[in-house]
C-alpha cells in the first residue's frame, strides 16, 4: 500500500482530535496551536481535502506532517503511528519514481527569493454569514462613536468562537481576502492575546483596507486619507469622511505603493502620531506619482500612540486642514 492511499483511509479530524480540542465552524474545524502557546485559536482542519494548517506557527499539510511536526519523529516512525491509528497492517511505502521526481524538481528549480511574498486567499462573497450580528457586542464600537450605518457598510459582526469583532478585508475587486478581529476580553492584555489579529496569514500586504468599498468617493475627491487601522476608517466613514482607507500597520508596502500609484489619486497619510512618515522608503517612492500630504501634530492635540481620528471630529478636522505636503 502506497502512504497516500493510507493517509486517505484515516479521518484527520478524529486523529488531530485526540491532541487538540477543536470546535466545527462550518467546512472547518478550529483549536489552539498544539506547536505553540496562544489565546486565540488559529489553528485549523479541513477533512476535505483532509489538510491542516497553523496561522500562528506557519505549519500545515496532510496527517502525515502534523505527526512529524507533533511528536518531531521520523518518517518511518510517523508512517508507523498512522498505521497503528488506522489499524493497518500491511506495508506501506513511497513510491520511489515520485521521490525520485521530487528530488529532480528541487534539484533544478530557481532559487526561493528570501523576500516576502503575498499569500493570497480568496474567500467565499457570503463568507460573514458564518458569524453573528450580535448587537450587544457591537456596542463596544458603538461606544467609541462608530454608527450603525457604518459599521453595516462595512459587515462588522461577532465571532463568538474566538470572542472578536470580525469584519472583512477586501482586495481592490471588492473579493474577502482576509478578516481582520477585535478582541472583546477585557483582559486580552494579561492573557497574552493580540488586541488586533488577522485569521488568515499574509506575507506583503498586497491590499488597502476600506478602498472597495469607498472607491467612489475616492475618485470623486481625487484624494485617498489612509490610516493605520480599519476602526479609523469606520469612525471617519461615521463622521461622513467617505474618501478614506487603512494600510494596517505602520508602514506602507511594496504592493500598497503600487495600487496607490494605479489609483493616480492625491495620498494623504493620517498615520499614529508616534510614526515618522519621512523615515518610510515606499512613501517617499510614492511621491514621485502622486500628489503626498501627511498630518502633522504641531499642537500636540493628540497622545503618543493616538491616531488623528483619536481625539473627536474637531480635532481630526483642524490636523486635516493643516496638513503637510511631502517634498
């Protein structure tokens, strides 16, 4: 018998169950990292096709690698173990033409750039429906002055599985590529949880957040206001600043520069305070397309870490009117 045939005939699900305790979310199962301490669960496993992967350790494949990645045994030894589950008691065995194919392909394939690259997933239109409108969560945005209006526009529900507001992030054709969680534990700091997460890994972030859906106020203005993260987008969008998007972190990447320069529309950068928009290699690269302005604190209305949106509209309104050009 072939190990493919063998890893086939076994229920990945009933055997990773046995090490992790995992809860079903639809076509998915979901736990905590069995290959590192974590909160939140980023684990996942699909039976089919039967695969696994680990967001937060970047390990996945067939029940063949989780138990080499699990008990860190070897080949024989992880083939033995499937065996011994499935009850199985004849010879298994790789075929050698495949192996022997494999090394050739490894052999004389191009060199991996060490550079970062793009994991594009592409999820379902109807993919939110799995998570819940619950309105007693979402009073938690509410709280900090974000409307109904916007937080329906921009589909932010509840997952009560990992305890997280969660909203999609969408790529420039309007298409899920990622969802983006709030924690709600008031205690997220304590328990070592990321207040901010993304459920599915990326390399280079190779999308803008809140773009697709403002893209017709972002043309019409001929102006694109990007922040740091998407609860500054839903709070302008309150505010009825529809021209606005987020890069997700504190810098911008190669693959933003390049749907920024496409968009051909005046940048500016509303960043956190605590940023140096001179020090960032891509923004100054940007500036030789397009229009850049940035908000600049001069009166220090805002904390450190505060985003321009931090301190109310007023405040907002008086940085935008004063901001900078970038020469």
């Amino acid at each position: 018998m072939e190990l493919a045939e063998l890893i086939q005939q076994v229920s990945i699900v009933d055997y990773i169950s046995q090490f992790v305790e995992l809860e079903q979310r639809n076509d998915e199962f979901w736990g905590l990292s069995p290959f590192r301490d974590e909160k939140t669960p980023s684990f996942s496993v699909r039976p089919n096709p039967p695969v696994f992967y680990d967001y937060s350790a970047g390990i996945g494949g067939n029940i063949y690698t989780f138990i080499k990645h699990y008990f860190r045994c070897s080949s024989r030894e992880a083939v033995e173990k499937i065996k011994d589950f499935a009850g199985c008691k004849d010879d298994v065995y790789v075929r050698q033409e495949k192996m022997a194919a494999t090394m050739t392909c490894k052999r004389f394939s191009k060199p991996k750039s060490s550079a970062k690259q793009s994991k594009i997933t592409v999820l379902p239109d109807d993919y939110m429906l799995r998570y819940e409108k619950d309105s007693e969560k979402l009073d938690v945005w509410r709280s900090e002055g974000i409307s109904d209006t916007s937080l329906d526009k921009f589909q932010v529900y509840y997952d009560r599985f990992s305890d997280r507001l969660v909203y999609p992030i969408r790529n420039m054709g309007g298409q899920i590529v990622n969802i983006g969680g709030r924690a709600l534990d008031p205690e997220w700091k304590e328990k070592k949880q990321r207040k901010y997460c993304y459920f599915y890994s990326w390399g280079t972030i190779n999308t803008i957040y809140g773009v697709a859906e403002n893209i017709e106020y972002i043309k019409k203005s001929h102006e694109l206001i990007l922040f740091e993260g998407c609860k500054s987008v839903l709070l302008a969008d309150t505010w009825g600043i529809h021209n606005c998007g987020a890069i997700l972190t504190s810098h911008l990447s190669s693959n933003q520069l390049k749907i920024l320069v496409k968009l051909g529309v005046r940048v500016v950068f509303a960043l956190d305070k605590e940023v140096r928009i001179r020090d960032d290699r891509n923004i100054e690269k940007l500036k030789r397309y397009v229009n850049v302005e940035y908000i600049y604190d001069w009166g220090d209305l805002l904390g450190e870490k505060d985003a321009p949106v931090d301190k109310g509209r007023e405040v907002f309104k008086k940085l935008y009117d004063n901001r900078l050009t970038l020469h």
